[in-house]
C-alpha cells in the first residue's frame, strides 16, 4: 500500500550536533508505526520536522504522494498531520470544550457555537473510546484524561495521521493500558499512528512495525511480531544489552540510614508519611514500590532534609539529623538522585562542567574562596564525563542541550563523585531509554559493592524487583509490607501495592 508519508533523505543540524543523518521513512495508511532510539537518536526531531516546528536542511517530505513544504504546524494540521507532545499544551483553568477548540472555534456571524463545539467533541470521544466531559475544567483531570482531551484536539481538527512523543512517559500502568485500547481503536477507524518510544515491551504490545533510529540515522524497520526485545535493543544501542543483572548475594554492614516513626506532610498539611520505620546498612539496597502518590516524594524530601519531619526520627551514620537541613545532611555524605531532574538534579541553563560540581564548588580542591580554579574543576569534570559516558559536544555546553538520558548520567556523575556513604536513588530510569537504564542499574550495584546504603524508590516494578535486597511496600504513606530478594512474587508485591494484605484476593 503507498505510503500516507513518506520522509526522504532528512537531514537536520544544529549547532555541534547532526540530529538526523539523511533519514528515509514510509508511514503506511492505518498502522501504528513505532520509532524508537536512545534519548538523543534524532526521534522527536525528526517528528518535529513532519509536523511543521522544524524544517529540514536537506530531504523531502511526501504527503499521500504529493511533495510538501511543512513550514509550520497550522500547515501540517491542514494536510491531517497532529502532534500530541510529551509535555502537554493545555489551559488549566480552560474547560475540556474550550481547550479542543482554541484557535478552531466553529463560530457563525462572530457568535460562538458553543453547543455544537460541545456536541462534536462529545462525538468524537464516543466514536474513539476517549472517554471525557466536555465540560469537566482541565485542572481536575487526571493525567491519562488530559493525554485524552490532546488526542481530541488534534482529532478535532481533522487529523489522519498522529504523532505522539513518549505518551506513556507520565502515564501509570492503568492509564498506559487505557492508552493503547485508544490506539488500537483508532487504528480500527483508519487513522495512522506514530508513536515515539523507547520502552521495548510497550512498542511490542501496540505496534504493527518498527523504525529504530541510532545516532540520528535509521538502523531498520522491522514487523513487531516478528521482533524481540533483545533484538531491537541491541539495534538501538549497537551492542548486546545485558536485559537482566548478574547481582551477587549482599553483604550487609552497618545501619548507615535509619528512619523511626516519620510523619511528613504533603499538600494542604495532611500527612504523607505515617509513621514509616525502616534500617538500611551499607552494602545494600533498600527498595520502596509503590503506585506513584503515595507518599514515595515526600519520604525522599524528607531523608535529604528538602522537607521536614512533623514526628519521627532520622539518623544517619549515628548522628541524629531529624533537626537538620539539606547542607548537613549532606556533609554526612548522603547523595541524591531527584525523581525530577529538571527541578531538583540540575540547572537547565548552566554547563555541563558547572553542573558537575553543584554543591561541592567550595570543596579545597576546587580552589580558595570565591575563586575556582578553573583547570582542576575542568579535569574532574572531563573525568567525569569520560567514566560515565556523557555524550555532550564539550564541557561548556549548557545541560538543556543534552537528552534526558545524558542529563542523567550527568546527576549520576556528580551524586558518585565524591565517597557518599549514603545514596537516596528517586525514579533514577524514569525517562530513560534501555542503554541508559541498564547504566543507571550498573551504577546501583556498583555503589552497593562499595558499602554504599542505597534507598531506591522506583514506580517500576521490574526494577525493584531486580535490584534491592529488601523491598518495602507502600500504600497510603505506610510501609505495609516487606519482602527480601526473592521472597515474594510480582503478583504479591502488586497487591501490597494495592493496599491488600498478604491472603487477601482482589478482583
């Protein structure tokens, strides 16, 4: 079947970087077509490009055949082409109708249709299962329903063809599976899908073929039934990926971190944190799973001193830090890895080399007083940069240059670098790409060897389960249970995550 787009000889460059190198691409009718990469592999580029926010510099964009000039979204949008994005573009404030309809408001002599506005968006979510209230203000939706009402505004306005960047990324498990039923029914209207990701097992679930992209060129397209996901990982990182640690048996130390009985507060003073107890000795990895909202961020602030104790006690190395703020804690030696990079791990607009050193810069090794010396910062940190990886053109490029991936490792880099004793890991693959997860991962075991206490709160499953030594579970800001390595199944771990205690079936 001819191809509804087609993309020929795609180049795109900017300033150090060759972010697509002459990609040729056919998007059939009807398909959901998956593209996945490393972070940095040219995927949201290349999309951006088809949907009119970039222009190549060199290359062709075909539409149903006819060559096209997509020189800016509201010409895409015209030839049926929408882009739902990873960050998503809506007005709080606005209701579900009015956020569909901005900038495409059916109107008749000046005067707003607002009925039938209504009456079309109630259609079109009943004829694609997106399942919404017109009227409902987009503040109070959940996040799967706001990915929704973005779905229903490029729909809206005619789209055939949908691009959606990383959907799942702020999506929970439930919300991924609602996702796909979507996609699948849209596929079954006739609609073209492409989806851009980089977790293996949700492309082999929803996709018809794959397009994998490495360094900025297509490495191959292939039919998702016939893939694997060791293939199509070793095809994105151009080397085996080990899909599984080899993780040998922990020799616990000393209690490096304790909490006892800590209550903290969330929004609008309620508690987040009820009354949590848990020990963690250097040599070991201490796991936290749990569905996201129930009280994992505020325990994190709370163990680096970002948030206060309202009962409880924390003690680290021994010395009580209840009282205590973020410096001291960390003078003892606790590191962070943030859930949220871009908030709390970096500063987007500064250099590589400066973030590298945030919050060790008055370190004696670094200089005297308020003046660096420049060239022993600059060797740490291309030291830095050379043990862990960090693709970057140079050492002053500014971090928001860089992909989520190498922002990571750029954390990474800086919370390993100087003989912390203590490692608080938050979502520390959460937006990662399989070659920089499986560094991540090495980096955790790698700490545990070297007697680092490691608290490791993660949303995924997989994860906990493969790394830590002890899980505890949480649900509604308690520990409700804890297993040991190997003492639980997936299934039991997913009820305690619920709320159920151990017997307990749930439907």
């Amino acid at each position: 079947m001819d191809a509804i787009v087609e993309l020929t000889g795609i180049t795109k460059r900017f300033p150090g970087v060759l972010a697509n190198d002459r990609i040729s691409l056919a998007i059939a009718p009807g398909e959901i077509h998956a593209l996945v990469g490393e972070n940095g592999a040219g995927k949201s580029t290349l999309m951006k490009i088809l949907y009119g926010l970039y222009q190549p510099d060199e290359g062709t964009v075909a539409v149903r055949g006819e060559r096209v000039v997509l020189d800016s979204p509201r010409r895409a949008i015209a030839l049926g082409i929408g882009m739902v994005h990873q960050h998503f573009m809506l007005i709080p404030r606005f209701s579900v109708a009015e956020n569909v309809v901005l900038g495409a408001e059916p109107a008749r002599g000046g005067r707003l249709l607002a009925d039938d506005a209504r009456a079309r968006i109630a259609a079109l979510a009943e004829q694609y299962g997106l399942a919404v209230d017109p009227d409902a203000p987009v503040a109070g939706l959940s996040v799967g329903e706001q990915q929704r009402v973005e779905i229903l505004k490029v729909l809206y306005r005619g789209a055939e063809v949908l691009i959606l960047d990383e959907p799942t990324a702020v999506l929970t498990p439930q919300e991924v599976d609602d996702l796909f039923a979507n996609l699948r029914r849209l596929r079954a209207e006739g609609k073209t899908v492409v989806f851009i990701s980089h977790i293996l097992e949700e492309v082999l679930a929803v996709a018809d073929r794959i397009t994998v992209l490495r360094g900025g060129r297509v490495v191959g397209t292939l039919a998702a039934r016939e893939a694997t996901k060791a293939q199509i990982a070793e095809m994105m990182v151009g080397r085996p990926v080990l899909m599984e640690l080899a993780i040998s048996p922990a020799r616990p130390g000393e209690v490096a971190l304790e909490v006892v009985g800590a209550v903290v507060a969330g929004g609008r003073g309620r508690p987040a944190v009820r009354g949590v107890s848990f020990a963690v000795r250097g040599g070991e990895i201490y796991g936290i799973a749990g569905v996201e909202g129930n009280g994992q961020s505020e325990l994190v602030e709370a163990l680096v001193g970002l948030r206060p104790l309202a009962a409880g006690r924390l003690v680290i190395r021994g010395r009580d830090v209840t009282r205590a703020g973020v410096r001291a804690i960390r003078l003892l030696g606790v590191a962070h890895i943030p859930e949220d990079r871009h908030r709390r791990g970096l500063v987007l607009p500064m250099d590589v080399w400066e973030n590298l050193i945030l919050g060790h810069h008055g370190r004696p090794e670094f200089g005297r007083g308020p003046v660096l010396d420049r060239a022993a910062v600059w060797r740490y940190a291309a030291d830095r940069v050379e043990r862990f990886d960090v693709r970057t053109p140079s050492l002053a490029t500014p971090v928001l240059a860089l992909s989520g991936g190498n922002q990571q490792k750029v954390v990474v880099a800086r919370e390993l670098g100087f003989a912390p004793a203590v490692l608080i890991a938050a979502q520390p693959t959460r937006g990662l790409d399989i070659g920089a997860t499986e560094f991540v991962w090495t980096q955790l075991v790698e700490a545990r060897a070297a007697g680092l206490a490691v608290v490791l709160v993660s949303a995924m499953l997989d994860e906990v389960l493969t790394l830590a030594d002890r899980i505890g579970v949480i649900h509604a800001g308690r520990i409700t249970a804890e297993f040991p390595r190997g003492g639980a199944s997936p299934r039991d771990i997913g009820l305690a995550m619920t709320g159920a205690r151990p017997g307990e079936r749930t439907a």
